[in-house]
C-alpha cells in the first residue's frame, strides 16, 4: 500500500535559489508550498501524505488505539548516533510502543528559525524518512511554521503518533506488581553522554554514540513470544532513575535495583564521571524497562538478547511490595540507598 | 465518563515560589513533574489524560479515522477574540472537521521558553482547557520542553489531534465537481486583522475581534442534514484565496468568485486597506468553506445559519469545467480577474 519513492537524497529546493529559510516560507503561499511539496512531500512521501488534505484518513478495526506526542528541542541538531530527525521519529515511535501499540503514522510539526540552512533542514527531513522507514511508520500529516532569527534555534520539530494494541495486555504503571523482575534492553546513558561529551567538547566524544533506536521491533517480539508483560517505559529525559521512580509512585511499588547489574559501557561510565554526572540520571533514546512477572522473566531475557536492540540485555532488579512506591539501589559496594528524583536536569535540551 | 474537575482557575503553581519557567521544568525531574502534574493535568483532567503513561489508550469502532497536527507561533500571545491557546484548541479541531471527522482527542506539546511568567503560562492552559470544553474534546497526551532564553518567543504550541468519520462521504479536494456551489459561513479576515492591528497599533484594533471558534459543530449539523457535502477548507493561513487555489489546483476545477456576496466586515476592510492588504489573503480561525452540489447547497446554507458560526452564511461562487484549475474573481465592478498565489506572506506568524 505504502508506495516508497525514487529519491535522490540531493536538496529538492535549488540551494542557490533560497540558501536559508525565509519568513516567506511559513506563509501560506507560493514558497510555503514549493518547500512542503518539493521538500516534505517528496522525502515522507506515502498514500496517506498524497491524500493532501487537512488531515489524513484512514481505515481501523475494532479495538484499542494509542495517542502520544513529543516535542524536539535537542542542541546540537545531530551528534554522533543521530539527529534531531532519527530523534523525533524514534521518539514518538518509542512512546507508542512502550504502551504495547504498534506504531502506524507519525505526524510532523516543524517551527524553523528564519535563516536556518535549506541544507540542514533536508538533512533532518531525510534522517526523518530514513527512521521511519527503519521503524516502519509513515509521516502522514504535517505543518510548518516560521519563526523570525533570534526566536528560535534552527529547527525544533513536534511528533505525535497513533498505533494499534494487538493484544490484551494492560501494560502500564498500574500493572506493576510485586515479584515482577525489572529488565532493561542494554547499556543506559549513552545518548545523554553522546550529546553532552560534543557540547562539552570533551577529548573522548568519538567514542560515544547516541542509542537513538526504534524500539517497536523489540516490543513486538516479546508480545509475540506470550510473555506478560506489566509495564515498559523508556527512560529518555531524567534517565533510568525518572523512570523507575514514576513507576514506583504510580504503582506504590517498591523497586530494588542491582547496581552492578546495571549495563554501563566504560567510555560512557569515564564521560560522567569527568562532567560529574550519574548515569543513572542520564537520558537513554533506544532502551527499556520491562515489568515481567517472574516466571516469565527467562524467556523475556531470551527474546531481548535475540534482538539488535537487546543484545546487552540484563535483569536489573525486582518489584517487592510495600507500603510506598520508592526506588531502592543496591550499590556495588553493597550499600542500599534511596533513588530520589532530582529537581530539575542534569543536562538541558537533551532531546 | 469524562471528568470534570472542580477547579478554581487560579493558577495552581505557586508563583510567588517560581513566578517564571525555568530550564529545570523541562528536566525530567521534580520541577518538570510539579508543573505537568500540577499545572497541565489539573487543566486538562480526563480519564485518559489520567492513565499517565506515554501514550493515551483508548478503544475505536471500525471505521475511518482522522490524524492532524499544527504548531501554533502566533505573536503577541493574546489578541482580542483569543489567544495562543484557543488558535491551538480550535485550530486542530477544526483540521479535523474539515476532513469531516468529529473531533475526540487532542496532544499538546509545549515549547517553552525559559522566564515566561507561570501566570501566562497559567492563561494559556485555561483557555486551551475552555476551548476543548466549548469545542467537545479532551487533551489526552502531552510534552513539555523548555529552551533557553532568548531561543523561543514565550511560548509554541503543537497540537495534533485524532477524530471519527461517521458518513461514508468523500469529503476532499478531488470530490469537487463542475456545478458545484461554494458556500462560506461568514465574515472574512478578522483573525488576520485583529492580530495585525494590535501588533501596528491602530486606533480601531478593539473593534476587530478574531474569529478563532470550533466549526466542529457547523459541520455535524450539515452532516446530519443529509447535506452531500464535496470538500470543506477553513482557510487559515494566506486566506481565502490560498485556500481556493489550493483546491482549484488539486480539483481540476475553476472556481468562480463573485466578490460582493463574500461577507466582509466594514471595520476589518478599513483596516485592509489602511494597511495595504487584500482580505482574500489574510487568515481566518473560524472560517469554512463548503463544496456543495447545487440541489444541496439551499439546504445546506440554511443549515449554516442556524448556527451560531454560521449567521451571516453566504454561497459566494461556483465551480466550473476547466482545463486547469484556477480561481476567477468576479469584481464589484464587474472585472474578472485570475487570484494568484502570493510568494510569501502578508502576514507572518499570524497563527
């Protein structure tokens, strides 16, 4: 159904012609359209994105749809591993799946600053094509807005997706229940890491690459090997820790977490200690948490490490019960302490 | 089954504690969850909203259904007749009822610019939350982001939003046919001129309010009146004539305009014209026009003007077989003219 262009990666708008984005291309006429048309329209191109409307329709069956939306903020726009473009598809991708959907269309908000490189806002359209079509999703829907220089910081791009639950499972929060195992995919905080070590121009910054990965696949592989699964959530802004602890509070569950369980790859472990940082407060872009009772915990462990997205994959910790939701880590050194939220971030515009 | 809180609409942040948003409300940590679950999930409460999670579940018939986005920049924030937030309600609403959906859910995603006073902030929720009431939908997903000072405007808003059809009609450009009647619903060009006189400080700006309003209802109405609807547009962005030029080009069909039956307010024309703009250009944000087949469009004119969007109604044109689709206004004075597309905009960030 999908029709996937012939397309030749170069710049459709004449850079010479219009080097820079210009008000004029917010607009609503002429140049708006030859850059939504020549640009956007080619490079999502699909049946849904040709309907040309206002918005884009399609055909559902019965049964339970998930809803979400980010917005992208990241500076710089591409680091090594990724791009604001493979960021905000995979992103909202993630989102979709960590509530058990299945990804279908993706919609796609750009606000670029007057002056941004026509070059670099095709370079972040095709890393946006290239991820979709890795995650398998369209881009059917979109909207462009200008913004004059100085009231912007190149582009910022808003994602929200639908998808289809194909199966009965009530995978959230409130599902968490003692004696759960808690599982992560693979090593955390490499795509904070990735972003800060350019920012920070650190010595080592070659060596870090974001994680920026689509988790579907992963997901869907676990939904179809029967496994029952309670709650998956991917830890991006405030890192591993945000996320456990939301959960706990949501759940009023306890979750205690192994320290040394926890996969950390030493250049990015050597890259938080230099700037100070906990890992564990360190925005992820291609992992999860899952929630898996206990007997099911083997088999989900399997089909992760049998995935690309899972090969580090590692059971982390476990639920017990109690009387209020916190997070509880046993250090390496075997010292158990509270996992508290910290007030603000670590590392601003991180996705 | 929606919930309808209790809620004082004063502003639920302390602010004389954070009187302004900081980087940390976009963190992930403990200032971000203050505001999202202090401020945003008090506003915008519902049980969906209320799960929590990533994504917002929720069930569907089979069927079709309709999946839009828009960012809104609009400068200043307010304006007589709206704000930021109600262009950001109504504008997605709208999007989906011009495909012939009815309206369910909505995302927001925020774009923040570090120092805004909570107390705009604060404005802007409330009135995103009054416009969903008035308009019948629910905010159900959402994100915040925060950028430095000095790389946003105050604050940008996305959002998307999904909807069902519940006819079988084709409601788009390529449904237009030879014959058909053009029918508006109301006076042109106030949204763009109630922005503009406010931002150039003329003296008649409190006389023009925007038009910003849900036309979700306008079209339900003509829905269950039996009305064979071709195509709806509400022609935001570049107007009038960017709107028609638009579904001329994408129809095939010529569409002729007569000028003296498009509804245009004395007080908005004075101000075209003490600004040098054609009104056929400047937005409008609660605006539709309806492609109607002759037998229909009696019908379906009075349908418009019994409803509150619809009082001053009028079939302003008609569509005729051509070898290129394009627009014809027929003058005052009786000279007809092609309408062209602009380059760019009269009027930018107008939405």
């Amino acid at each position: 159904m999908e029709t996937k262009p012939e397309f030749t990666w170069s710049c459709p708008i004449p850079v010479k012609d219009t080097p820079q984005v210009l008000m004029a291309h917010g607009g609503g006429g002429r140049m708006m359209h030859q850059l939504v048309d020549g640009m956007f329209r080619q490079a999502f191109r699909n049946d849904l994105l040709d309907q040309g409307h206002d918005a884009a329709v399609f055909g559902v069956g019965a049964g339970r749809m998930a809803f979400t939306t980010d917005s992208f903020v990241v500076r710089p726009l591409a680091f090594p591993g990724g791009d604001i473009g493979s960021l905000a598809v995979n992103g909202t991708v993630n989102d979709l799946a960590m509530s058990g959907a299945r990804p279908l269309y993706l919609s796609c908000g750009f606000i670029l600053e007057e002056g941004l490189p026509m070059e670099t806002l095709w370079q972040v359209v095709r890393s946006m094509r290239r991820a979709a079509d890795q995650a398998g999703v369209s881009i059917v829907t979109g909207d462009t807005k200008v913004v004059d220089k100085g009231k912007g910081d190149g582009l910022y791009v808003n994602t929200a997706g639908v998808g289809v639950l194909e199966h009965a499972l009530d995978i959230r929060p409130s599902s968490v229940r003692p004696g759960d195992l808690v599982l992560v995919n693979g090593d955390i905080a490499r795509h904070g890491m990735a972003v800060m070590a350019l920012r920070e121009g650190l010595a080592f910054e070659a060596d870090i690459a974001s994680d920026c990965a689509p988790l579907n696949g992963l997901v869907r592989d676990l939904l179809d090997s029967g496994v029952e699964i309670h709650c998956l959530r991917d830890p991006t802004r405030g890192g591993l820790a945000a996320s456990l602890i939301e959960i706990a509070g949501a759940s009023g569950q306890e979750i205690r977490l192994e320290e040394e369980k926890i996969p950390l790859h030493e250049d990015v472990h050597a890259a938080c200690e230099a700037l100070g940082l906990d890992p564990l407060y360190v925005a992820n872009e291609g992992k999860l948490v899952a929630f898996v009772p206990e007997k099911h915990a083997g088999r989900a462990l399997e089909r992760m490490r049998a995935h690309p997205q899972g090969a580090e994959a590692q059971v982390i910790g476990r639920v017990v019960e109690a009387r209020a939701g916190r997070v509880i880590l046993n250090s390496r050194i075997g010292v158990a302490r509270i996992v508290d939220s910290l007030s603000g971030e670590q590392l601003p515009r991180i996705c």
